[in-house]
C-alpha cells in the first residue's frame, strides 16, 4: 500500500489522531470527624434559608412602624379567604399582632411576612431582618411564643436567631 503524501510531501498518517485522556478528578480533602474532642467549642451550622415547595405561599413587606402588624393581620386574613379557607379572624389577627410585634423591638427598618397553607394548617413566618443582633442583646422570643400558646388555633411555633435576624414562626389550624 503506497503512503499519502500530500503537496507538500509530508506523510498523511492512515488513522485519524489520539486524543487526549480526560484530566483526573483532584483529591478531594479528608473527611471532618463527626466528633469533636472533649472540651472544644461547639460550631455553629449554617442557617438554611426559608423554602416552600409544592404549595401556595404569599410574602409581604412592611416597615417597622406601630401599624404594621395589624396591616398584616388583615393581608394574611385576606390571603387566606381568597385561598378559599374561613379563618377565625379575630385569632389570626391577634397572633399576627403577636408575631409581628416579636420582631419588631428588633428595630430592623423593616420586616417580612411569608404565608404559606396546606392540610388544613397555615404556617406564618416573620423575619425582622436586623442583621448581626447579638445574642444576649435581643428578645429571646419566649415571651411572645407563651403568648401564642395561650391562642386555641396555634399548633406548633418556634424562634430562630442568626446574623440576618429573628425569625418567629407559627403554624394556625384553620
């Protein structure tokens, strides 16, 4: 068989040329120990975000001012009659009036609240939005958590402290 030669005079190889390997994975680093040794500080773990999925939610925003959370009272209200359920307004508004009110000695500039409904049950979040409140500095929420304890449609609630804010939260049987 006669080599290819092309203008030139160079050699045309027969066989199309090798590529190259892809590159290896890097090493990935050593596992951390799942226990730390006596006496060592605890460490914080991060602070997932607020996610809702698979069901109907509303958020609104408000200014830290004295009429904010009766305003929320009413929009969470409305929100879930146009979702077709029928609250006990009074209840709601007055946990709204609690919840919002929690976050509010924060002193943020402003505040959130996210709705969201399934089953039966709404969950009412607030965020304050008061970045860096120091621990010893800010209300701990258990004064506001036995207030909502003394209302028949609270099911469950909670509070939650990080470097972007208190977040109060409870869910309402509807």
């Amino acid at each position: 068989m006669a080599s290819r030669t092309n203008i030139d005079g160079d050699h045309k190889p027969d066989y199309p040329p090798k590529t190259p390997p892809p590159p290896k994975r890097p090493i990935s680093p050593p596992r951390p120990d799942r226990e730390a040794p006596p006496g060592a500080p605890l460490m914080a773990t991060a602070r997932r975000g607020v996610a809702l999925k698979d069901r109907r939610a509303a958020n609104w925003v408000h200014e830290n001012a004295p009429w904010s959370p009766a305003k929320a009272g009413r929009q969470v209200v409305a929100q879930l009659r146009a979702w077709g359920h029928r609250p006990d307004e009074p209840a709601v508004e007055a946990v709204l009036r609690e919840l919002v009110g929690g976050v509010l000695q924060d002193g943020g500039r402003r505040i959130s609240v996210h709705l969201s409904d399934q089953d039966g049950q709404a969950c009412v979040l607030v965020l304050s939005h008061q970045h860096n409140l120091a621990v010893g500095h800010a209300p701990d929420g258990d004064d506001v958590l036995a207030e909502l304890s003394a209302h028949g449609i609270v099911s469950s609630c909670g509070t939650d402290l990080a470097e972007d804010g208190r977040r109060l939260w409870a869910v309402l049987d509807l």
